[in-house]
C-alpha cells in the first residue's frame, strides 16, 4: 500500500436530520398542531455519520459527497469539519437543495421522511482520481439513495482496489423495494454492512442464517447489525455472532435514540479492520460503537473515542 493521507474516504450522503421525539404514532392532517417532548437539529446521513464516527475513532478521514449552496449544505459542511472531517472533496451544486430528514421517532421506532434534493447526483465522478490514491479505505453509504453514484460504485471501487485501498458498502434501505444492482458490487466490496432486514432482502431469502452464506457466496463479507441483538457475520462458512451490551450500559440513561446507530457500527468495524484487530474483537468494537452511540438523540453526538469503544 503506497502512503497514504486519509485511512478513510467516505462517498455518499450527507444532510440536516430534524429529530422529532414523542410525536404521535399517526399524526393528524388539518392544520392540527401537536406538542411533541423534544426537536433537535443535528448532522444526519449514513455517510456523514460514519464519517464522523471514524474521525472520533482516530482516523483521518476525508467526505465526498454532494450539497446544494443552500443554509442545510452549509450546516452539513460546517458540522463535518467541526469534526475533522476533510469535506474538500464535496460538491457544492450552485441553485441546488441538500437533502433533508425528519425523523418521528417513537422510543426505539421511528419513521424517516427524506427530502433527497441533490442527493441523486452525487456520482463516482463527484470523487477526483488523486483524493481516491489517497485513500487507504473507500467506504460508500446509501447505495439506493444515490442511483447515479450506485451506477458507478463498481468502477469505483475497482480504481479504488487497483491503488491498493479496501472497500465497504452499508447499502441502508431501499425505498422502491427492489434490492437491485448489486450484483457486480458484491465482489468488488471486501465488507458489506447491512442491517438484518436489509442482509435479508438483499440475499432474497428469510433466514439470516442462509443469509450471510448466500452474501459471502456473492464475493463479499458481509458483516450485518441485528440491532439491540447485535451483529453477526460468517468466518470459515460459519455464521459468527456478537451480542450487544444491554441497552442499560450504554449509559446513564439508557438508549436515547438509536438514529445512526447502524453508521457508528461501520466506523468502529472500519476502524477496528485499520487497526488489525481479529475478526471477533473487530465486531465487538464495532457493537460497542453502536450501542454507545445511542445515549444521545441523533447520530454523532455521542459516538465513542477509540478508548471508550475498546474498554
Ligand atoms: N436498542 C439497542 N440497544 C443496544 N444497542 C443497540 C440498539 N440498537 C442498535 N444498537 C447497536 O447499534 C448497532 C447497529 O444497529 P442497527 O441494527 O439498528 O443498525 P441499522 O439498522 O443499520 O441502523 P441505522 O438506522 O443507523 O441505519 C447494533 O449492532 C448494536 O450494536
Ligand atoms: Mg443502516
């Protein structure tokens, strides 16, 4: 691996989550107004949030991904390079709109509205050739967000494998329920990080089990987050499981919210690859990352230190 500045560059998406706690399971239409618990305002995107979920961890990261000239893209720039995420690579798209989320969440459920604006022209051309040599690992976020950047992903990562990086996909959901265009990604991605519903939907079968073989199969490693069960993947054609903490010892307080929890997984199983960690202990890190990420509303506010994730 020749030297590189960034262990990590993140292409995908990127926007202002509005948090919407104790809302109605149903709200009502006509003009009612509902009193809800709490609002907040904070960094959302899978992509954005694994970002900075590694950049808490000790990497050096870099985001690449699209905004539009508008108050949400410079919220979202702004809150990245708070973190320390290297965001020079971003396009700002001139009369554009940066995607924009609210999330009705209800205890540990929640319904997401995404407004997508620009978010379906982000390409792999938006990535310049030299950041890519930089890069030790390309990590791509919300593969069906983007079907632009989706279309590129496997000439991507190819360029990306040729300059001696490694490659992960955390493909989120996908609205239109197809689970389509993987095909030639799978063996071009050295993990793929899916949720349960996601791994099962992705894989076409209804057993996780039979899941994870068919994905490994396909030429990837698929590393999949079972939420408050934690997360599992398969060593050796056997499925290998890691439980997570009970959700008391993520805190005080318990779980606050688990938005982003599955973004904070990806950084801590990133982070934990970068560092040579065995597969077991890089799974733990990796569950550890996400439950602690839950003592906080939104995604990044309280993700784990390096210390913090490993203690
Ligand atoms: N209720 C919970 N209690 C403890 N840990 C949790 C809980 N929910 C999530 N986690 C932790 O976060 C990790 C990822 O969670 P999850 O399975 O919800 O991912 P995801 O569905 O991809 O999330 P995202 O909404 O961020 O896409 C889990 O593996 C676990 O470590
Ligand atoms: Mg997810």
């Amino acid at each position: 691996m020749a030297f590189t500045d960034f262990d990590l560059l993140v292409v995908g998406d990127a926007n202002p989550d509005v948090i919407v706690s104790g809302a109605p399971r149903r709200p009502a239409f006509g003009q009612r107004e509902h009193l809800v618990d709490t609002g907040d305002l904070v960094l959302g995107g899978s992509g954005a949030i694994t970002a900075c979920g590694a950049a808490r961890l000790g990497l050096r990261v870099a985001f690449a991904g699209r905004v539009g000239d508008d108050p949400a893209g410079a919220f979202v720039l702004d809150a990245l390079r708070r973190r320390g995420v290297d965001v020079s690579a971003c396009v700002v798209e001139p009369g554009a709109a940066t995607a924009l989320t609210v999330i009705l969440a209800d205890g540990q459920d929640r319904a997401i509205l995404t407004a997508p604006g620009c978010l379906g022209r982000t390409s792999a051309g938006d990535v310049p050739p030299g950041l890519l040599a930089r890069a030790a690992h390309v990590h791509v976020s919300s593969f069906y967000l983007q079907p632009l950047l989706a279309e590129g992903v496997p000439e991507l990562f190819r360029a990306a494998r040729a300059g001696g990086a490694t490659t992960s996909l955390d493909t989120n959901d996908d609205p239109s329920g197809r689970w389509e265009g993987l095909g030639e990604v799978l063996p071009l991605t050295d993990v793929l990080l899916p949720n349960e519903r996601e791994a099962l939907a992705v894989a076409g079968v209804e057993d996780l089990g039979r899941a994870v073989r068919e994905l490994a199969a396909r030429g990837t490693t698929p590393v999949v987050k079972c939420g408050a069960e934690g997360a599992m993947t398969i060593v050796d054609g056997e499925p290998l499981r890691v439980p997570a903490p009970p959700a008391k010892d993520a805190g005080e307080g318990g779980v606050v919210d688990t938005v982003g929890a599955g973004d904070s997984f990806d950084a801590g199983l990133i982070a934990a690859r970068r560092r040579g960690l065995p597969v077991r202990r890089s799974l733990e890190v990796a569950v550890a990352c996400g439950t602690l990420s839950t003592r906080a509303a939104g995604g990044t506010a309280a993700q784990p230190t390096w210390e913090e994730a490993t203690s």
